[in-house]
C-alpha cells in the first residue's frame, strides 16, 4: 500500500472533534527574544478522543472488535473469533518485553517502535493459526494505522494551521516533541497535504519519540532536542515549548531552560491537579486555552 493510500485510511477513520472547554485560568505574559515554537502533537496540535497517543482505558471495551476490524481491513482472514482478545494480549506482553529490555540497558523511558511490535504480534497470530494471509512490512504499516484511528481518533485544534502560518510569517521556527509513532506525521500530512517539514516545521526541530526510542517525560529524549539548538544558532531561552501536560511537557523543557506554555483547551488533554500548576517545578511562563493567544504573547525581540 503506498502512501497515498495510507493518508486516505487515516481521512477514512477519523472524523470531526471539537475541545471540551472548562473554566480553567489562563496568563498570558508577553516573552519577548523567542525564535522557536515547539509543539507538541496529541493533545496540544490535535485533539485526541483519549488525550494522548495509545490506548484509553474507556477504549479497552472496543478494542477486540478494532482489532478483528483492522485485520479484515488489512486483508487477513481471521480463522477464530478469539483473535482480537489474543492479539491484543499479545500487543500488550510484547510491549512490555520490549520495554524491560530497554530499562535493562538503562534507558528510561523507552519507546519502541511499534512497526517491529505488529510484526511480532502479526507474526504470533498467524503461527496460533487465528489469522491467514501473506505478512509483508506493508501489511504491518497498515494495520498499526487502522487500529490507531479506531482507537484514538485525532482532529486538528482549531485556528492550529493559521497559528502555525502566522508564526512562520512572523520568522519564528517552528519545532515539535512529541511522544509518536511513525503514523503520527503521516496524520499530520493527512490533514494539512504536506508533511510537518513541507508545511514549514524546521526538520533539524522535529523531535519523534519512535525515531529517539525513548519518550516523554524523559529529560533525555528532551535533550535530544535541545542538542539540536546550538547547530541551528538558537539556546534554550529562545525556545518556547507548547504542551497539555505539566509532568511531561512543562517540567522537563523547563528544566533545560525552554520556555513554556500550558494548553488547557480540551478538557479531554488536561493532566494536572489545581494546585499542581503553583510548584515550581511545573509552573508555565503561558496558559492558554486557544492556540491564538500564542501569536499574542510572543515576541522575537
């Protein structure tokens, strides 16, 4: 299946959200010498049914019938109905192997990639013989983008591609971390006709949790970012970093010195506690609830 087709699936199953507003506080300063806006995508750039990349425990019910679904649709014949219980089981145990064996070696928190998970669960399947039908890397690809959408359906946050256009015509750069898998900048493309780095995100800016093998909140994958700064000409200070989650948005950028910004627009991506925003720690430079208060707040000198 070629990429085309993949962007069509992602357009085929996912469908229109809108942010759950709640009355929270916003502050909205004004932070002046910043040159880089770095996003970050589930929960801040796109509304995520489940606030964040994964599976939701409300999903958990669907996810045997998403399954079976995403294995027909891939063009596997399913030999028994039990396959959607076992190949989620399956998902899990092998998730978590690959996990221990990165904490072995010290990793943190790691992040495997989930094209080599599918490729093992897919594989097991058909060994048990509850699927039928030829295994290739295509097949594989598609069938983590048809289970993802049905799990965890994704829409753009609203006015985000007249953010993104105004900052870039402001000569501001534009960055993303982010916790992904390698069909999240396919549904960035899926929407918007163009990739992150073809819409204007600088690629040398583009920090993906499944090419680092590590996530969030992990102040090395952060580190990872921030190694890229000094090539492109900028320091930390001069980053302003976009995020719904104080643990593992706010304080690891802030602790490397980025500035931040706090989206609570969707009650859905919200991850704190009141009071939890007043620690040090967590504390943001920005709240907002619009990504249009951004283009407001910032100032490149």
């Amino acid at each position: 299946m070629n990429k085309q087709k993949l962007l069509e699936r992602i357009q085929d199953l996912t469908h229109p959200l809108s942010p759950i507003s709640i009355d929270h506080p916003t502050k909205l300063d004004t932070l002046t010498d910043i040159q880089c806006v770095a996003f970050d995508f589930y929960g801040t750039m796109f509304i995520s049914s489940v606030g964040d990349i994964g599976v939701d425990k409300d999903q958990q019910e669907h996810s045997e019938a998403f399954f079976s679904e995403s294995l027909r649709d891939t063009g596997f014949e399913i030999l028994k109905d039990e396959v959607g219980g076992r190949g989620n089981k399956l998902f899990e145990e092998t998730i978590d192997k690959s996990v221990t064996a990165a904490q072995k070696k010290g990793i943190d928190h790691p992040e495997p990639d989930l094209r080599a998970v599918w490729w093992d669960v897919l594989t097991k399947l058909t060994d048990e013989q509850l699927i039928e039908g030829e295994l290739t890397k295509e097949r594989v690809i598609q069938f983590g983008i048809e289970f993802e959408f049905r799990i965890n359906n994704i829409w753009p946050v609203p006015n985000l591609k007249t953010v993104l256009t105004t900052l870039l015509n402001q000569d501001i750069r534009l960055g993303i971390i982010s916790n992904s898998q390698y069909y999240t900048p396919l549904a960035f493309e899926a929407f918007y006709e163009q990739s992150p780095e073809e819409f204007g995100f600088d690629p040398n800016l583009i920090t993906w949790s499944y090419q680092a093998r590590l996530k969030k909140p992990s102040v090395d994958f952060y580190k990872q970012f921030a190694k890229t700064l000094t090539q492109e000409n900028l320091i930390s200070e001069e980053v302003l970093y976009v995020g719904n989650d104080i643990r593992k948005d706010i304080a690891p950028a802030k602790s490397l010195g980025m500035k931040t910004a706090l989206y609570v627009g969707d009650k859905r991506s919200i991850r704190h506690k009141p009071g939890d925003i007043e620690k040090e720690a967590y504390k943001p430079d920005l709240i907002i609830d619009d990504l249009t208060q951004l283009t407001n707040c910032i100032s490149a000198g």
